[in-house]
C-alpha cells in the first residue's frame, strides 16, 4: 500500500474539488491507498460531500483523510505519490519533504481533461523542478496514449441496472421532491452564466412534447429567474410556462447527482467533472465548457466534438455541432434545436455507445496507481 497525498485548489467552481475528491475515494475503496486530500476550502468540499465538516481541520471519509489546507503550511512528512490537481502549487515546505525522504515522492501535476491530440505526445512526461525532482505531467483523456477517465469499478452496470428500473428512478426522483408526468421529457441543467440559455427555454416552452427542467442550485439559476421573470429562485420553486415546466432542485452528494443524470433524458453540464459523469449517464448531453482567455476553450470543444461525433450519423453529428457551438458562443439557437430534438431517441443510442466504448478503457485512477508501480 502506498501512501498519496493529493492538493485541491478550489478555483471559482466545484470541478477541481469535484474531481479530486473521485479520485481519492476511488484511490481509497478500489486500490486500498493510503490517501490525504488537502482542500483549501472546505466550505466548498462540504456541499459535495454534506457529510463533512467544514471548520475540521482533519477527517476521515469513505476510507479518505481529509485535510484542511491552511496558510501559512504546518509541515508534514510527504507521502510517496503528490498530485497537485490542476496545477495548483504546492506549498514549498512540502516539496522539500518530498525530496528529503529516503526515496523522493513521485510527483505528478493532474492535468485538466482534453481531447486534443496533442496531450498524447506530452501526457506522462518528466520536467525537472528546481527544487531537483522531476515533476510528471497526467493528461485525463479520451484517446491513447493520455490517462483515461475517472470511473469507478461497477459504474456502468450500476447506471443500466437503475436505468431499467423506473420504480427506482421514481422513487430518486421523489426523494429530491420531483414528481415526472406522463410524456414528460426529464432535463437537468448544470451550467454557467449563458446568454443563449433564453433562446433554448423558450423553444422547449413552445415545443410539443412537455418537458421538466430541473435545476440544481448554481450560477445559471440567475439567468431562469430572469427568463421567467421572477425575482429569486430557491430550492423547491415550480414554475410552469406552456409546455415547460421548472424545478429548482438542491446541490447534491456527488452519488445523487449521478442519478439524476441517469434519470434524465437530456443533460446540460459545465466543467469537467459533470462533463464526465453525463458521458457514463448514456444520455444525450449538452456541454457548457469553462471559458478560457484568447478563446482557448474552443480548440478544446472542438476536438471533443470532432471525436465524438466520428461515429455519429452525419445529419445527427451535424446538428449536436451546431447546437454546441451555439451554446457556447452564447446565442444563434434559432432553428438548431428542432433538428436535435427529433433526433434524441437516436442520440441516446449513440450516447450508450460511446458510454460504452470509454468504459472498455483502463480508468484515471487505476492508470495512476500503475504508473506509481512502473516508476518505482
């Protein structure tokens, strides 16, 4: 057994904790290591997991040690795996904990996901540091060589087991206060701050098929409250206009949002870490990525669609572009959703596919605990 330590920065969003926090209990419960994750912000690790405590400094949950990340830094002895998460940095002292120990720390930098070919020339390669240790570079990804996915051992069967079930779903769908009618298409709606939001919530209300848009809290909440034209929106709130119907729901436990997109007909997520989790769901999704400056984000959006899309039908692949390039340009749906719609029992079939097809692939954190075993 190994022992990791893993750093989480919490930048402006719940992916960065989102995804280490996978990975640690994954690390834990699958692969029996010895795992520290420091956060930085508790308050922020406390509402995917509201089993802990935010003013703790140190925990135990499902098998992880949880760690306030406190400035300025108390020393501890360094583990034998360091991941800094997304390039966050690591407190200096640490690093020299990790070069004083007998035999020095691998020290990885978990990169954020992509589908760029390019990851695959650069994914775990050395750069020495300064400080004298060689710092490698993680790159999750969808094609070889890069570092896999996140996904737990059962996911996939678990989700078709609770997917076939609707007495289940049901019975989820009642714990979060949601009752679906007959003939309602189900929605989730995980995003950031989107100026073409309007336009799509106004074609699902003129649309002929019922739908229920269901909305975790978070900062796209704003932006319904708006189109509905109401003040505030809170956990509970209904609101009906024509064929549309919309529930704001809490902020949930990571396992329960994974329901929720397994429930669901159509997902609508941001980031990364939810980006993930809608691809195990088997469903069609939606995919708000993080902006970034320079418009670097669309190379990124970019290669995800064009590897996504390469077994699509060509009139399917064509309109999901549309629509997600339209999304996230923040406008010109007019007309790009019409063409999806009529489409979607196909897409699922497409969605389970490539569900499918990533699942068939060696997973992030098996990944990582073979390459500890490789370098050693």
């Amino acid at each position: 057994m190994a022992s990791w330590d893993i750093f989480c920065s919490v930048v402006d969003n719940y992916g960065d904790i989102g995804v280490t926090w996978r990975l640690a209990r994954q690390l834990a419960a699958e692969h029996g290591q010895a795992v520290r994750l420091w956060v930085d912000e508790p308050q922020a690790f406390a509402r995917i997991c509201p089993r802990a405590d935010p003013a703790a400094h140190v925990q135990c949950l499902d098998g992880v040690e949880v760690r306030a990340w406190g400035r300025p830094w108390a020393p501890v002895a360094a583990a034998d795996v360091v991941i800094e998460a997304f390039a966050c940095e690591l407190p200096e002292a640490h690093r020299q904990a990790m070069r004083e120990r007998k035999r020095p720390s691998l020290w990885l930098n978990l990169e954020y996901l992509s589908a760029e070919e390019w990851i695959g020339s650069c994914h775990a390669l050395p750069s020495l540091q300064a400080c004298g240790l060689s710092k490698y570079f993680f790159f999750p990804g969808f094609r070889e060589p890069s570092g896999g996915l996140l996904r737990e051992a059962g996911l996939l069967e678990r989700r078709r087991r609770f997917q076939a079930s609707v007495s289940e779903q049901d019975e989820f769908l009642a714990s979060l206060g949601v009752r679906r009618k007959v003939g309602e298409r189900l929605i989730s709606l995980f995003a950031y701050e989107n100026p073409a939001l309007p336009g799509w919530l106004e074609q699902l209300r003129d649309a002929r098929q019922p739908s229920l848009l269901l909305v975790p809290e978070g900062r796209v909440l704003a932006d319904v409250a708006d189109w509905l034209r109401v003040a505030t929106l809170a956990v509970g709130d209904v609101h009906v206009r024509d064929a549309l119907r919309v529930q704001v729901l809490p902020f949930m436990a990571q396992d329960d949002y994974d329901r929720l997109l397994w429930c669901c007909d159509l997902n609508a997520v941001r980031g990364e870490d939810s980006f993930v989790r809608a691809q195990w769901a088997g469903r069609p999704l939606l995919w708000h990525i993080y902006r970034q400056e320079e418009e670097a984000h669309l190379a990124k959006l970019e290669a995800f669609l064009e590897l996504y899309c390469a077994g699509l039908p060509a009139d399917l692949a064509e309109n999901l572009r549309t629509f997600w390039l339209a999304w996230n340009a923040g406008g010109g749906l007019a007309g790009a959703w019409e063409g999806l719609e009529r489409q979607l029992p196909e897409w699922r079939r497409e969605a389970q596919r490539w569900a499918d097809e990533q699942g068939m692939r060696p997973d992030l954190a098996a990944r990582l605990v073979q390459f500890y075993a490789d370098w050693l």
